[in-house]
C-alpha cells in the first residue's frame, strides 16, 4: 500500500498543474529562495521544485584542504554514534537490525568491515533541500539499488521494533576514501519518496560537498557507516545523540566556527546546530 500511495504522490507532483503549489511551500516552510539556481517561475512542476539545485557557493565545503575532514552530506537532522553498539541501544531499536541485512546483497562481502564502526543518520525533512552530496574525498564504487518498503524514517519509527532501514528501498554507495577506509554512503527512501536518483558513477573520483544524487518528492534518509576507529564524530553532535536528540544541521555560507543552540524544541526534539559542513575528522 505503502508503496502505491510513494508511486501516486510522485506522479502527482511530476504533473505541470502541481507547479502553483510551490509558492505556498515556499512560504509556509519559509524557504531561503536567495540560495536557489533557478526563480519558482522556472519549475515546470512540484517535484522539479523539490530536488532544486543550490547556487554553486551555497554549500561550500568545510575545511576543503583537509581530508581529514568529513562533511555532512546534507540539510537535515542528525544523530551520530562512534560505535554501532551506541547506535542500537540508543536510537536504532529494529530487533532485526545489523549491517549483514542493511548492505543486503548489495556488498554482503563488506559487512565484516564495520563490526563495532561509526554510524551517522541524516534525515532529510519534506522541507529541506533533498539533494545530497558527497561526505569524503575518494574513488566511488558501483551504487546498487535494494528494492524494499517504504516506512516512514521517523524517529518514532526508527526506535520502534521494526527494521525500517533494512526493510526500505535504498541504494548502496561505497566510497574508497582517501582518509578513512572504505565508506558506506546509504541512501534510504521512505514513505512519499518518489525515487532516488544517483548522478555519479562508478569509478569517478569525488570530493567533499560535490552532489551525489537527489530523492524526488518525500522524506528520507542518508546513512553513514566508518570502519571502527577511523574517524571520530564531534563531540557536541555526540552528546545530542547520546540524550536521543537530532541536530538540525544546514549548511550557511558565511560560518567559519561550530555551535549549538541548546534548545529543546518539544514537539520534534531537535537541537539546532548551524556549521560550514563539518561533522566529524580522522581519529
């Protein structure tokens, strides 16, 4: 059902008279407009609206010199734990959950590779910029694409007794980094995605902050997994995943330092953390 409802809203949106919602979204989100390639009267529907590109210094990469370190590869609202162990007893509740069954028969042979690694979870809102980007300098290897549902990626949902990121369609992107081994980028659709969309190919080398793909309209979710001890988070994203809160993190041109806003919003539990990209170094 699930699966009908992603496929009829996707085709909803791709229709030209979904165009004259945009505006409304716009303002209802209060979306930065100033920051978008292309003016609302440029999209031809919704869904082209929705995987908008960004101007070519709207999201400049943190420390672009420096392999070390690893960037955010998105706008959303994060949780982030240096040992996967962390990660299930704290935010990842599937009983069925483990790496095995996340790589799939994508890369089964990689599974091995992060016994006890780093998990990042980067959730992307239907109000954010649903392009995603690239979190580590490297040699990509094949995407391969999972069939699978289309649950919510909520946190309600995460924490629940479902596996919804082994359960969900999603695509399997490694990264052969430059500074921190072999990366899993996962790429997890979720209910009202429409698809997912990878733009680089096998064999490309890639740079921090260079797009990667995009979902069309929907929320969903990019996860990280590091080999263990190649890379450490920052502390302030850890201890907010540590008390079960997201960071909302975005991107804004003309940070130079990290913070947080330490406040709790109770509807959504969010901490709000405004950075130049980046999230994590080498160990």
């Amino acid at each position: 059902m699930l699966r009908n409802m992603s496929y009829k809203q996707g085709r909803k949106y791709d229709d030209p008279t979904s165009a004259r919602e945009i505006r409304s979204f716009v303002n209802f989100h209060q979306l930065d407009m100033s920051e978008v390639r292309k003016p609302i009267e440029d999209f031809k529907n919704f869904n082209e609206f929705f995987y908008r590109q960004l101007k070519p210094d709207a999201r400049p990469c943190s420390a672009a010199s420096n392999t070390k370190i690893i960037v955010s590869p998105a706008d959303c609202r994060s949780v982030v734990f240096n040992t996967l162990t962390e990660a299930t007893k704290i935010w990842v509740k599937g009983r069925e959950f483990s790496v095995e069954r996340l790589l799939g028969k994508a890369y089964p042979q990689d599974a091995k590779r992060y016994v006890n690694g780093a998990m990042g979870i980067f959730r992307l809102a239907p109000q954010d910029y649903h392009r995603f980007h690239i979190p580590v300098d490297g040699i990509l290897d094949k995407p391969k694409l999972i069939e699978g549902e289309y649950y919510t990626v909520n946190p309600m949902a995460i924490r629940s007794a479902l596996d919804v990121y082994s359960e969900n369609i999603r695509y399997v992107v490694p990264i052969d980094s430059v500074s921190h081994g072999r990366v899993m980028v996962i790429c997890v659709g979720a209910m009202m995605v429409g698809s997912t969309v990878i733009t680089r190919s096998q064999g490309e080398e890639v740079h921090r902050a260079e797009e990667l793909g995009y979902f069309k309209f929907g929320g969903s979710t990019i996860l990280l997994l590091f080999e263990q001890g190649v890379m450490r988070f920052d502390d302030d994203l850890i201890d907010n995943s540590n008390g079960a809160l997201e960071t909302l993190v975005s991107h804004r041109r003309v940070a130079s330092m990290l913070y947080v806003l330490k406040a709790l919003l109770a509807a959504c539990r969010h901490v709000h953390r405004t950075l130049s990209g980046a999230i994590a170094a080498f160990a």
